[in-house]
C-alpha cells in the first residue's frame, strides 16, 4: 500500500482511470457486438443503424486512449466492410 502522499494520489488516479478505461471498452465491445450480431442475422438495415452508433464510440476509445487509433481504424474498416458486403 502506498505511504507518500503522491503513490496515495497516483493510487486514486489509478483506480479512477481504470474504472474509466474499463467502461469505455465494455460499451464499444457491446457496440461492436450488435453490429456482429446484426450481420450474422443477414439484416441489413439493423446492421447499418448499429453500424452508425457504433463508429462514433470506437472513435472515442481511441481518442480517450483506450485503444490504439490504428486498432480504431481497423475495426471500423472491418465492420464497414461487412455491413457493405450484406
């Protein structure tokens, strides 16, 4: 356990930032999810809509820091592609 006030400070920030970063992720992953489902159910318009929300959040973990902007581009390039390919 820390004993300076800066690890006590660092410890707070920690527990605040994880809890933050394990949000974000959890949401874009279920966004991420619908859409999968979507396509795998060969529904068009649900994927396009569920496409729609998702990007925006995939965006925002990466600006966030949550994941790399790279890994960012890539699912969305993925996803678009299999909602296109429907």
């Amino acid at each position: 356990m820390a004993n300076h006030k800066s690890a006590l400070k660092r410890n707070k920030q920690s527990v605040v930032r994880t809890a933050r970063n394990t949000h974000i992720r959890s949401t874009m992953r279920t966004y991420v999810k619908q859409v999968r489902e979507a396509i795998a159910a060969g529904d068009n318009d649900a994927a396009k809509v569920a496409l729609e929300r998702a990007v925006p959040y995939i965006d925002k973990a990466a600006t966030k820091g949550v994941i790399h902007k790279a890994t960012a581009s890539r699912k969305i390039s993925r996803l678009s592609k299999l909602v296109g390919s429907l």
